[in-house]
C-alpha cells in the first residue's frame, strides 16, 4: 500500500463541488444490458472478512515476508479457503500458486565519491545517498563514470519530447530529476499545461522506475535522482528506507541489461555536485522543462562499489478461478488483485500488515464466496489473485503481468484492494486516476447507487495510480481500477477523513502498528467492497469490454495487444 501524504486539496475539491450533498455527474451508464441492483447483489459477510484479516496480521503470521515461514502460512492459508470457498485453481497446471522467482540483494554501506580534478566530494551512504544494484553479482560498481545531467531524462515520441537529444550516454552515470517536466500552459503561465505530461499529474514518465528503465535502455552506468520532497511526493526518509535487502525478479541476463547502480541523492548533495561541475542547479531546473533542453556533461565522475549478499528464493502469487457461464465470453477474465505480503520482522516487532493489505486478502476471499452465491455465474470467469512482493516493488503482479496464465488480451480488466477506510460510512469514494478507462464509469454508476460521489484523489501530480499491483496490469494494456477510500465521514466533522489519514501515515503506515484495532467500523469498508463486487461482476456481464479513454497512455499498448490477439 502506497502512504497518502497531506491530501489538504481534498478538502478544498469536496467542499468547493458538493454544496451540502454531493451531485453524482448525469453521464451516461455503461453498456449492460443484465444488471442486478448493488442493492440486490449477494452480500459480503464483513465478520468472515475481519476474522481472516485477524488471522492474516496475528503474529503467527511472522509480518508474511517473502521467503520466511510467514509465506509458507499465508500462501498454505489462502489456498486453504479459496478452496473451501469451492473455487478452482487459477493455474493451468491444476495449482493454486503461480511461482515467482525472487532475488534478494543487500548491499553493504558504501560511500560514492564525486572528482573533478583535484577537487573531491565524498556522499555519506544513507544521508547523502541511498543506492543499490539490481545486478545479479557480489560486486557492483562505478569507477570514474562520467556524470551528465539529463533533465529529467525523457522520452516521449507522443509529446515530441526527448532529453537526450541523440547524446551517446553508454557507461555513464545519469543525474536526473524526479517528476514530469513541469511545462507551463502557453494560455496560463500559472499553470502546467495539461496537453504535455498530464498537466498537474505525473504521468508514468514521472516516476521513478521509469528513470531506472530508461537509464538502462540507454546503456548508462549509473543512474543518480536528485531528490525533491514535493516532486517526488515523499521525503529522503522514505528513501532511505530502501538500504536494506531489496527483491527483484531475475531476468535470464541477471539484470544486467540494468545500469550498475541505481540510486538518489539529496537536494543538498545535488545542488554541490552542480555547484562543482560549475553549473546552477535552479538554473539547469528550468532549462530542463523545456523541450531545448540538452543533457549536460557536467565534467564529474563517480566512483562507488557495492558489495552484496545474494539470495534467491521461489515465491508465490496465489490464484484462484470461478469459471464464467457464457461458452463465447468465459475464456475471458476480470481479475481482482490485492497482495499477501508484508515487510516480515525486525527488531521494531513484527509488522502485522492488517490494513496493508491483510485486510485485502481477506476481501478477495469473501468476495469469491459472494461469486459463487450469484443466481447464476457470471458471463466471464473472475480470477482472484494475491499477488506477492508488493512491497518489494510490485513484483508478484509484475511476474504476473509478463507471465500471465491467461492471456492479456482476454484478460478485461484488473481490480486492485490495497487502500482501506476501517472508519465508517462515506458520502464519497476516491478512484485514484479518475477518468483512465470505462471502469471509472462502473465505478461511478456502482457507489451512486448507494448514494455516493466519486472523485479522483486529490495529488493526482503524486502518481499515485503507479504505485500498487494493478499498474502492472495497465502497463501491459490491461484497463485497470485504483480505488481509494473516501473522505467525507457520514456523521463526522469535515476534516474527519484528513484527521484519519494523517494518523494512519503518522503511526501505522508500514509500522508493527498496523493491525486490527477495536475502533475499526467496518460499515464503509462493507459499501466500498460491494461496490468493488458490483464493478468486476458488471463487467463479467456485459457485451463489451472495458476500454481506457481516448488519450490514455495505455491505450496504445491495449490496442496493440488486442490487435495482436487477432
Ligand atoms: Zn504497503
């Protein structure tokens, strides 16, 4: 589960649209011709679904890190009742598990050395930088790599936009910076132009994954973030939380198609190693949200060798079908993702992961049990699917979305739970991405039968729609829903919902304090996972399938599947 930092614009959005109740917007509703009622949809039995989540986060569970005997009791756990629940093995091979091969590497503490002739800069490991490898050996290391400042090191043919500018950038280090180049709106200064990189919102060029996928593409050695709190959406702290032993999936190259090191420095450290490449970090900033932005040899190398402690272990995604009715549509899939693991144990305690995502396991669980009590079953098939290594980088729906046991042109659409309200009914529903795909308009319809408003979630320049395992899905085409609790509490003061959020980042979020707490009021939980049920269960009837909105920017990559499949 992603942290939701300050949402302050929420509050503002709500109070400035909803008057004093909220307006659900007249759109048309999607094509379904064989609805039932939310109203009338068998119901989810939210004590079965608390008894799991109890069962999930208690200590006998060890925090179900990836590779401990806490996988072995989750997985052996969610096998167990999607079977009770009397649903098929999702794999092929007539198992419940997909296996997902995981490296673990943890470097040891090093320091990265920055030289321009005589002059030395030496980065402290943690405080200065944060860095790691993905490469599958003991070593990994710069020496006197070449650094060169590419802006926020770019390409984007659909926005003309490109970085590089044809510099061969092979065996360097890259400098970037983090989120979408901040280009103005040539009518409104003020603002950022929606037309190039979403405007306000990150797109995925924003993220920082991306800067490491593209860094590897170029061939470069290294590639350095410099670190900002407010385009990144989380301080260095968070960052640093990424010292320790770091998970990846094992390409047959050993990763090391991937630059050698990947990592971020601070703010500070960025601005002196600008500084004693005799540049202005202000300055190249602005340079770099234009589209004559050129990369920038900044005459510095780097030196930095990272030592590390290999192992691989076997993982598990868990999966579990209901075979559709339709003979034409059942070889066709809505799939519902949350994921089973957490961050295991240290000596803080061990870190229950209730809400995080505990509490999503538990759902898929009951609303598989909801499935099977349909008058009859659905059109297409519903896979469930609890993916693993969520917290290590998305990595069980990553495997899964590159190896998927279905193919993803008959795979219709990815539902995700993994962002809970435990605090009682709401007037509204966040749907993280608000506008990506049809499934939105599911979405819409579903909550405003039960009285509810939706809205896309207030930092949308945060990318947050990145940042759980239903992106995985969309980067492979695949329209895929982040929904999101809300924040108008029925019967609670304004700021209730801001109050509740800042508490769960403040003391619980990915902390041993993550688990079911006596004060949890699971009635909005109840209307949120109805509607979620109400979505993935429309979509299995309808004739058509969902399809991202025009201008989306997975929508060239579903067009493409599609027309492969054919
Ligand atoms: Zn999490």
């Amino acid at each position: 589960m992603r942290s939701r930092i300050a949402p302050v614009a929420l509050i503002a959005l709500l109070s400035a649209c909803s008057g004093s109740t909220p307006q659900p917007v007249a759109e048309p509703a999607p094509p379904d011709t064989q609805r039932i009622p939310i109203g009338q949809l068998p119901s989810i039995d939210m004590n079965a679904v608390l008894s799991h989540t109890r069962v999930l986060s208690s200590d006998a569970f060890e925090g179900r890190a990836p590779g401990t005997k806490g996988e072995e009791v989750t997985v052996n756990y969610l096998v167990d009742q999607f079977k009770r629940v009397g649903l098929k093995p999702g794999n092929t091979d007539g198992t419940y598990i997909q296996k997902v091969p995981l490296v673990g590497i943890t470097p040891t503490p090093a320091p990265l050395v920055l030289r321009k002739g005589p002059a030395q800069q030496t980065l402290k490991w943690k405080d200065d930088v944060v860095a790691w490898t993905k490469h599958v050996a003991e070593t990994a290391s710069l020496d006197n790599s070449e650094l060169v400042f590419v802006g926020y090191g770019v390409v984007a043919p659909e926005y003309n936009w490109d970085d590089y500018k044809g510099l061969d950038v092979k065996g360097k280090t890259l400098v970037m910076l983090v989120n979408d180049p901040p280009v103005p709106d040539p009518s409104n200064a003020s603002e950022l132009d929606p037309k190039t990189f979403g405007g306000k919102a990150m797109t995925y060029y924003g993220r920082w994954t991306y800067k490491y996928d593209i860094g590897a593409q170029k061939g470069a050695a290294g590639v350095l973030l410099i670190h900002e709190t407010g385009p990144a959406g989380y301080p260095f702290s968070v960052v640093q939380g990424k010292i320790g032993e770091q998970f990846d999936l094992i390409t047959p190259d050993k990763n090391m198609g991937r630059a050698a090191i990947e990592g971020w420095i601070t703010l500070d450290q960025g601005r002196k190693l600008l500084k004693m490449a005799g540049q202005d970090f202000d300055a190249l900033k602005q340079q770099a949200a234009t589209r004559e932005f050129k990369p920038v040899p900044l005459g510095v190398t780097a030196s930095m060798t990272l030592h590390n402690k290999l192992r691989t272990i076997d993982s598990k995604n868990v999966l579990a079908r209901l075979d559709g009715g339709d003979p034409k549509l059942k070889d066709e899939f809505v799939v519902y993702t949350a994921h089973w693991d957490h961050f295991g144990k240290n000596a803080d305690g061990i870190f229950h992961g209730a809400e995080d995502d505990a509490l999503g396991c538990a759902s898929l669980i009951e609303m598989a049990r909801a499935f099977t009590k349909l008058p009859a079953p659905p059109r297409r098939s519903i896979l469930f699917l609890a993916v693993t290594a969520e917290e290590q980088g998305l990595l069980g729906s990553q495997y899964y979305s590159v190896t998927p046991i279905y193919p993803l042109a008959k795979t219709v659409a990815d539902i995700n739970m993994d962002s809970w309200n435990v605090h009682g009914r709401t007037k509204d529903l966040t749907l993280v991405g608000y506008g990506a795909s049809d499934l939105d308009d599911y979405a819409r319809d579903a909550a405003g039968e039960q009285g509810r408003l939706v809205h896309a979630d207030a930092e949308p320049e945060k990318g947050f729609y990145y940042r759980s395992d239903h992106f995985n899905f969309a980067k492979q085409g695949v329209p895929a829903l982040d929904p999101d609790g809300g924040m108008q509490f029925i019967g609670q003061p304004a700021d209730y919902g801001q109050k509740m959020r800042d508490e769960w980042n403040e003391q619980r979020y990915h902390k041993p304090a993550d688990v079911v707490m006596p004060e949890w009021d699971m009635t909005g939980t109840r209307e949120d996972v109805k509607v979620f049920f109400a979505i993935g269960y429309r979509v299995a009837q309808a004739d058509k399938m969902p399809e991202w909105k025009p201008g989306n920017e997975f929508k060239a990559k579903r067009d493409a599947v599609l027309k492969g499949a054919k």
